[in-house]
C-alpha cells in the first residue's frame, strides 16, 4: 500500500514538475486604449479633484460588436481606406454621476468641423461605454483622404483629442480657418414624421452640409447640430409653416447677425408604411432654399425616394444611399439658385 502510495506521489510531483517547466504561452494583453494625450492627462487630473466622470478607454476601430448592453471595439487601427464601410470612436468612461453631456467633434484633413454627436448619459450604473460612426465608403467623408481629427468633451471640457488617417496621407490641403466675417451656410435638422423619417431629421440634412463643405470650401457650413442650439425645430408641425415662421422671426435675424449666414436649407421627411409583401418603404423630402438676406423662399422642391431591400437588416445602408440621393437630387435642381445667392454682394 505504501509503495503505490509512493508511486503515486511521485508520479505527481512528476506532473506538477513538469507543468512549472512547460513554457507557457503568454496570454493576450488587455487593450489599453490610445496613448493619453495630453488633454486626456489634464482632464483626468481635473476629474480626480471634482469627482468627475474619468475617461478610462479610447480607440479608433473598423467596427463595434456585441450584444446590445455589451459592445467591444473589433480591428482596432488608426489608419482606414477608402474603401472601409466607417471608422469607428469608442470610448469609455468611469465615475459618471449624474447625467453628464458627452460630445464627439470630427474634423476634416482641412481643419473644418464635418460633424459633431452629442449623447447625454441616462443610465445607472457608473460605468458608460460610447461609440460613434463615422461613415467612409460612399460616404462624403471618402471624398477628403488625409489626416483626420477627433475631440471628446465631457460637459464642453476637453478630455482628449484623437487623430486618425483615411485613405492617402500624402494630400494636401489648404487649412480653412474661418473668421467672423465669412459667410456661411446653414442647414436645418429636417422635421420628421414616421418612424422612418425621424431616422432622416438629423442624417440627411448632416449629409448636405457635409457635402456643401467639400463644394463650397470657401463658406462656413453651419451643421444641424449647431444650428438647433439656436433653434428648436419642432416635431409635428407642416415644414411651410415652420419656415414661414422661422423668417419672419427674431431668431432669424440674430442668427444672421451673429454667423454671417447667406443661405439657409430647411426640410422634413415624411415615411410611409411598408408594403410588406415588397418590403417596400419610401421617404418624401420636402426642401427649401432660403436666402439669409432677402429672407425668402427662392427655391422649393420635392424628392420622393423609395427601397425594396429589408429595413432591419440594411437600415445604415439604406439611410446613407437615400442622403446621397437626395444630395443629388438638391444640387441638380438648385445649384444656380445657391451660386447666387452665396455669390450676392
């Protein structure tokens, strides 16, 4: 009985000798995120001392996956082709208390603020995991290769600013820096009704002004999530009569005086039900181009814009491709109507 007892032991100290011995594959380090800025460095030390939501996680990436209370950062890079679907901001935060504002600004290889996102923290835990598109292939943002800028404010304070490179570095641009007395175009967040036309109130008119940036460098563009700080635009209201009360009112005037705008872009999008045996949606847009200085309607028109593919499964899709119609569809009917005015002395 000893002497298999004995074995046994040694048999075992054999093992475990063995499996101290056995190199062992290191594990996957954890991603740390981006290198931290120096304005990462300095928010974080402002948020130790105020008790402040602390920024743990940034990254650039090709996609976020997971679940929907459980998203993860896939293919972390900096660097996109043109040719990726869109380059994705995820970013992570701790200690948040309250309901903190957090805004995602992304600038141009030209130094132009192309968009601008911001999300308002509504959960209970102190944990809060954000991400944020941007869209690259048939996307405006295709037509602007080069060194790209992204800013992360938590409640207008800076935390931390992120560069990241789409298609060829090697393009050069004139830096735009624009004054006070430039003139400018603003575009309105459109007036949604449907459920698919409040997915359009914010990506299509965002997709003109991003569009009208790259043709017309030499103005300000003015983007919906700037302009409905200075104006609300209400919901289920008749897009005439919201015009027509916006340019005879004060606002107008004050946003005029204080942005230099020459031209405003106002419109809705109305969806209709789906035919379900087509699986079949439509969208109509209502436009209206809007001279800043005479303030009158000078042009009007209708786009009505129809798909047969699957909503659910190609929602982003479907919404970038309607936006680039769209676009055409403005530029093609109104394009001597904007030249003048942008060009009246």
């Amino acid at each position: 009985m000893y002497r298999r007892l004995s074995i046994t032991s040694l048999i075992l100290g054999i093992l475990c000798l063995l499996t101290f011995l056995t190199p062992k594959s290191p594990s996957a380090a954890p991603p740390t995120g981006s290198p931290l800025t120096p304005e990462w460095i300095k928010y974080n030390e402002q948020a130790e001392t105020k008790n402040l939501p602390r920024l743990t996680y940034l990254v650039t990436c090709k996609k976020v996956t997971g679940t929907k209370k459980s998203k993860e950062p896939k293919e972390i890079t900096d660097n996109f082709s043109l040719k990726d679907r869109m380059a994705c901001m995820y970013v992570r935060w701790s200690n948040v208390l309250g309901s903190p504002v957090c805004t995602l600004r992304i600038y141009d290889p030209r130094g132009v603020l192309f968009k601008e996102w911001e999300r308002t923290f509504k959960r209970k835990k102190p944990a809060w995991n954000q991400w944020f598109r941007h869209w690259i292939k048939d996307a405006p943002a295709s037509k602007l290769p080069g060194k790209w800028t992204a800013e992360i404010l938590m409640d207008g304070v800076l935390a931390a600013r992120k560069e990241f490179v789409i298609g060829d570095t090697s393009v050069q641009y004139k830096q735009i820096s624009y004054g006070k007395n430039v003139s400018a175009v603003s575009v309105f967040p459109f007036i949604p009704e449907g459920d698919r036309g409040k997915m359009f109130d914010y990506e299509a008119p965002t997709f003109i002004a991003q569009m009208m940036s790259i043709d017309y460098p030499d103005y300000r563009v003015i983007l919906p999530s700037e302009i409905d700080n200075e104006i609300t635009v209400p919901t289920h209201v008749k897009i005439e009569d919201f015009v027509n009360d916006t340019i005879n009112s004060k606002v107008l005037d004050d946003l005029i005086t204080k942005h230099n705008i020459n031209l405003f872009i106002a419109g809705s999008a109305r969806s209709k039900r789906r035919v379900q045996k087509f699986k079949k949606f439509t969208v109509e847009f209502d436009i209206f181009i809007i001279d800043g200085k005479s303030k009158a309607v000078v042009k009007q028109f209708h786009k009505t814009w129809s798909s047969i593919r699957d909503y659910k499964q190609e929602k982003d899709l479907l919404i970038l491709h309607a936006c680039g119609s769209l676009y055409k569809t403005l530029m093609k009917k109104a394009k001597d109507d904007i030249e003048k005015i942008l060009t009246k002395k």
